[in-house]
C-alpha cells in the first residue's frame, strides 16, 4: 500500500510547504509503515524552479505502459502537472502538462475553468482526470470536472464535462448541503464509479456514484467527516467531537476490506494535518455508511487494553465549548517539540480547564490502573471516563512541572470494548504526553 499525499510541515503557516514523500507498508501488516522518502521535488517542474510555488494534492495511476503517472496542480497556476517514474516510490521525474491536441493547456483555454486537486483513474487506453475547486459566491466555478486523456496521459480525448456541481449550481442537484468543493478523487467498485469528494463544510468526505465516468452521477452520503458530525451512536448527531478543517482522501480496498484514508488537524491550524484511515463497509446496494472516526483504523479492530498509548491518537478532542472547525487559543491541540522533522512524540497541549481527549477502542480485560505522562503549569485533576458523558472512573491529581511527570490511579474499567476519555479540570494549562492501561498481576 502506498500513500501519496501534499507534505504539510509541523506548525507551517501555509498548506503543502514540503517536497512530495511518500508512505508504504504491507498489505498485511498494516502497522508497518515505511518512510519511502522525497520522491518529487517541487522545482523539478519547469514553472516552479525557484521553488516558490507549493505541490498541492496529486493523485497517482499506473499508466498502459506500466509505469506510474503523478498529477498535480502548483498552487499559483490553473495546469495540470504530470511527473512519472518506473516505480511507485523511486525518483518521479517531470513529465509534461495536460494539454489539448492543438498544445494549449487545460485551465489556460477561453472558458476553461481553473484546475485543482486531481484525482485520477486508467482504465485501458484512457485515463479520466477529475479537478475543480468551488468556494462559495464564486459562480466562475460550476463544480467537479472530468477530462479524458490518451494513452500517452497527457493529451486531451475529451474536454472537460462537469460531474459533480459546486455550492452556486447545487439547487435541485440532489447534492444540496453537500456539493462539491475540492479533493477529486475517483475508484470503480463492480460496475460503479465512486467519485469521492470534499463538500462545501470542507470537514466531510462524501461520494457519488454512476454507471459511467463521465456523467450520471447521483448523491450517495458521507463516508467521514474529521469532526465526527452527523454521527450518533455514541453522542448527539450534531456534536462535534474534534476540530475539523478541510478532508481529503479516498477509499481504497486492502485483501478483502475496505478503507477510507483521510486527515485530521494538528498544531491548533489548517496547515498541519495528519493522515488517518478507518475501516467502511461497502453495502450490497452500494451505499457506504458514515464511518466513527477512532485510533485504531488499520488495527483490525480494538487495540490491546493494555500498555502505553500517545497523545497524537487522539480522536476526539474537545472542550466544554463545541466547535465544528480547527481555530481559538482555548483549545486543546496535537503537538510536538522541536521543529518539523525532528523526531518527537506527539502530545496534546493547550490543556485548560473542561478539555477532553478521546481514545478509541480497547479491548479492556481487567485493567485496574491508569496512569498518565503529565506536564504544564497548571493544577487540576484529570477524570477518566468511557464514555464523553459517563461517570467518573478514577481522578488523577497533577500539579506544576516542566518535565513530563507520570501520575497514576487505581481504576475499574468494565471487561469489553470500550472508550477512554479524559478531561482536565482546574487551574493552568497543561499537556499530555500519554496514558498507559495496566492490568493485574
């Protein structure tokens, strides 16, 4: 399994300030990720050789000749990009820019509309390249647009056509709430074409689905959403239980069960954000149901009710203020020491009074203690609970340090699969490093 994705830098001040790298593991072994390193540069494209320009989300396809094609779009230009390499993780080299038989460029011809995020799929001779980016109030944009190229991945068979319609032409679309913003990405399951997309919310990752590539598309539901809305069956539909921003990503199948890959926020802005995964199912109607966002998405299931587990797993994370979108010095955040690249453990920091962290799942079998890797000024209690709104467990007292300190508490959790949710009360500010379960000897 590989992953391709725009490279975010820790606590950045804008999107996508890195190289393209690249991430892969073992289909069976799915917690064994390798770092594959820089596969791309940014100035090896011949409009950013000062480096000035950022490599927003490409996409990737195996191409009819066997080798991979990587598309982008820079992030000051309305072109298509294409880089190739013989291998999926070796040295992509550039390629050349989508174009129409008569040389012009995609994006650059009278009433082409700009192109961004593209998401593509080869099927024999021809590849379906679907791009587009709607904001709101801006009608220059009418929705997600699918282009056919030939089979030497560069050249225009069929223009533009649009699929999927963005937030000024959703009326009566069916897409109503849940139009399209960016993030294309597209995958056949059976007979149906899937085109996964980020909505208007931006926190949500949703599909559509048709008989053919190019049109008759028709509103299929959320597949997640990075802040869990709309989720209920362990909270209020309308809870949100993080801090959503932006999503991107798609479904993939891995042996026989399907995923769906999208990021999370850190560092407290849109600019920094984290690659997750959860586990969907794909219903014998073709509908994919909401998915829980968790900490376990490629585990198989629940993690061991036992040992230590890192703040950056969080999956919910939350004050006793509800906000759907990343943003506000109040709240709590993913973090790390050091300055990006430097290999650090994650926490949570920004820990102030009412916040909470939530862990999910463990398969708990006689935990009887928790104890916690605490720091921070500030002086308080952290409750432990399973579920957001449950009764207190055990209390752990922390108190002023500027080194992490462990604190622990004896506590039952009931034998099954559950939750662990913890929240700060008191004075100060503090961070979590981790909490560890143990059980009894």
């Amino acid at each position: 399994v590989y992953i391709y994705g725009s490279h975010d830098y820790y606590n950045g001040h804008v999107f996508c300030l890195g190289n393209y790298v690249c991430w892969s593991a073992p289909v069976d072994e799915l917690g064994n990720w390798r770092y594959e390193g820089v596969i791309y540069e940014k100035t090896e494209d011949p409009l950013n050789r000062e480096g000035k320009m950022c490599l927003y989300a490409p996409d990737i396809t195996k191409g009819p000749d066997g080798r991979y094609y990587l598309y982008y779009v820079l992030d000051h230009v309305s072109v298509v990009s294409v880089a190739v390499c013989d291998t999926p993780a070796g040295k992509f080299e550039f390629y050349g820019y989508v174009h129409y038989a008569d040389g012009t460029r995609l994006g650059e011809r009278d009433g082409d509309e700009p192109q961004f995020d593209p998401g593509v799929l080869t099927e024999g001779e021809k590849t379906f390249l679907y791009t587009g980016f709607c904001g709101k109030g801006d009608k220059s944009r009418s929705g997600a647009m699918a282009t056919v190229l030939g089979a030497d991945m560069l050249t225009i068979k069929e223009p533009p056509v649009i699929v999927v319609p963005g937030c000024e032409y959703g009326k009566n679309s069916g897409f109503e709430g849940h139009e399209f913003f960016e993030a294309s990405s597209i995958r056949k399951v059976g007979d149906y074409y899937y085109f996964i997309y980020s909505s208007v919310v931006m926190h949500e990752l949703c599909y559509a689905i048709s008989r053919e590539p190019t049109k008759g598309f028709t509103y299929g539901g959320v597949i997640v959403s990075n802040c869990d809305l709309h989720i209920a069956s362990y909270k209020p539909s309308a809870m949100p239980m993080a801090y959503g921003a932006n999503n991107h990503g798609s479904i993939v199948r891995i042996g026989k069960d399907w995923y769906i890959f999208y990021h999370r926020h850190t560092s407290g802005t849109w600019y920094s954000r984290q690659g997750c995964a959860e586990k969907i199912e794909i219903l014998p109607d073709g509908t994919i149901p909401q998915v829980e966002i968790t900490s376990c998405g490629l585990n198989g299931g629940p993690l061991r009710g036992e040992g230590e587990y890192l703040g950056y797993l969080a999956c919910n994370l939350f004050t006793d203020t509800p906000s759907v979108y990343v943003g506000g010095d109040g709240f709590p955040k993913v973090m790390q020491d050091g300055r990006d690249g430097d290999e650090e453990p994650g926490y949570i920091g920004n820990i102030q009074d009412g916040a909470t962290a939530g862990f999910k799942y463990f398969d708990c079998r006689g935990v009887h203690e928790i104890a916690i890797k605490a720091r921070g000024y500030g002086d308080g209690v952290f409750e432990i609970r399973t579920r957001w709104d449950g009764e207190v467990l055990g209390s752990i007292r922390v108190q002023y340090t500027n080194v992490w300190e462990e604190y622990s508490t004896t506590v039952r959790i009931p034998d099954g699969v559950q939750a662990i949710y913890i929240t700060y009360r008191g004075g100060g500010n503090v961070s979590l490093l981790s909490f560890t379960l143990k059980k009894e000897k």
